[in-house]
C-alpha cells in the first residue's frame, strides 16, 4: 500500500517546520574527521600534485578527476577547520543512488513558469544504475508519466566497476536499447539527458580521442558539439529501432553543475509531463 509513503511525507514536513541539530555523537564523528582532514591536508595536497601518482592514476585506469578531483584540487580549502560548503561545493558532490530511492519536490515558489503550481508535488524515483540493481526498476515502471534517461558522455574511455571488460557508452546504448523496448513504457516518452558535456569537454581537450573508443565515429571533429550530436543521433536511433510504437523523444546536452543549462531542461521536462497528463485526459 501507499501508507508508507504518506508516513515520509509527514515526517518530511515536520523535519521542514522544525530544523533539527544533529545529534552529539554525530557531531563528535564530524569534528573528528575535520581534525583529521586539518592535520593531513598538505600530504593531500601533495599526492595529489605529484606528476608520478597522476601517471600512476592514468596508467590504472583510475578517473578520481571525474569525481573527487574537484575536491582533491581545493584539498587546502576544503581541510580548512573552518570550512563550509559553498553552493558550487554541493553541486559538485557526488552521491552514489543505492536501490530505488522516492523523491518528493514540493514547488515553493519562483516565477514563471512555475509560480502557478505552488503547492504541487513532483514524486521522482531515482533509480541505481548499477547492474545488480537493474532488476529493482521494474514495479517502478507502472504508472509513470515519464522516464529520464542521464547517459554520462564522459564515460566513452571508461569501463564499469563491477565488469572491468564493459565501456561504460557501450554498456549505456545497451541499457537505453532495454528500457526502450519495453512493452511496459510502451505509451510513456521518454527524455534523454545527455551529461557531463563539461568533462567530456575536459578531455577531448586534453587530447583524449573519441574515434579511438568508438570506431563508428570514423574520423569526425574530436570537439563536444560534434560528439554531443554524433551521440543524440545514436541514441534517436535506438529508441526509433527498439520502441514498440511510435512516441516522442526529447534529448538534451546537460551539465548537471550548470544551473541556468539545468533549469532550462527542468522546464521543457514539465512541459512535457503536462502534455502527456492532457493527452491521456484525451483534453488534446
């Protein structure tokens, strides 16, 4: 039953009326880990630095750039005693989805155009991508008005954790394929978000070469609009191939970090969601 669900949601409210301290114990745990973070920031900073463990990283196979690098790089800032997150900090933390996770969002207010829906709630359920989760998805899929697909670009040279021998691309076109060709989703559109144009940037800057992970790209522009097409164009595909019936697709280059970029694809993400909900209320 939903019981539960309305339980959080209660217990959500309170937690938003009443601001609550952390418990002592788990405020002790934090001012040790400051501490110990304080008194070992300049060997951070250093192996950090040094071009030998770079070369080491690089040659294992080991992309801490993409993730905690950002960190790693203010390691003298963030190891500060009197540090604080700012909101560029929080963005760039990374938390891993474990399971199914439901998300509810609650409009509170703003402008156009959402400052007619104040009130209204948005339920998210964000999926682990892993593939030992992917048999959790399916009681999910009943009765969604949407699906969001996030295909990180930047993992064209990278390869899963629990499969050392899968591309982390190859493994997404296949899991896009899947969920595209499921009967269940048959009357549900789909948006596809393509992310981290920023580190996909980063390399193929760096001279990282797509063509050299992915031979069907032949010889085309090692640059992230030609790579970012070259993929939207992948993907179309797929989704034209493996649905079961005709429906639309929406796809967009994202950087989750960009909030302008980000609001802009929020945005379409309602509009599209509200022209769903009309056509199935048979209203268009």
């Amino acid at each position: 039953g939903s019981g539960w669900k309305e339980l959080v949601k209660r217990g959500t409210q309170r937690r938003q009326q009443q601001p609550q301290q952390p418990p002592a114990w788990q405020k002790d745990d934090l001012d040790d880990a400051r501490q110990i973070l304080h008194a070992c920031r300049e060997d951070i900073a250093a192996l950090w630095t040094s071009p030998e463990i770079q070369d080491l990283l690089r040659v294992e196979g080991v992309t801490l750039r993409n993730h905690s690098g950002f960190f790693l790089d203010e390691a003298e800032r963030v190891a500060s005693l009197d540090f604080e997150a700012s909101f560029g900090d929080i963005l760039k933390a990374r938390l891993q989805t474990v399971g199914v996770e439901e998300h509810v969002v609650v409009v509170e207010d703003g402008e156009h155009p959402f400052s007619a829906e104040v009130g209204q709630t948005w339920l998210f359920y964000d999926v682990g991508g892993s593939r030992h989760q992917r048999a959790a998805w399916a009681p999910f899929f009943d009765d969604v008005n949407a699906i969001i697909f996030l295909c990180p670009m930047s993992g064209f040279n990278e390869f899963l954790l629990e499969d050392s021998t899968v591309n982390r691309l190859l493994d997404s076109f296949t899991l896009w394929k899947t969920v595209c060709a499921s009967k269940v989703l048959a009357n549900v559109n789909f948006i596809l978000l393509l992310n981290k144009s920023d580190i996909l940037r980063a390399k193929l800057e760096a001279g990282q070469s797509f063509t050299k992970w992915v031979r069907s790209y032949k010889d085309g522009p090692n640059d992230v609009a030609s790579v970012s097409e070259y993929l939207k164009s992948k993907f179309v595909a797929i989704h034209r191939s493996s649905s079961p019936k005709q429906r639309q697709i929406h796809a967009h280059v994202t950087c989750a970090i960009d909030v302008e970029r980000m609001a802009a694809v929020i945005v379409r993400v309602r509009e599209i969601i509200i022209e769903v909900n009309l056509v199935q209320s048979t209203l268009i």
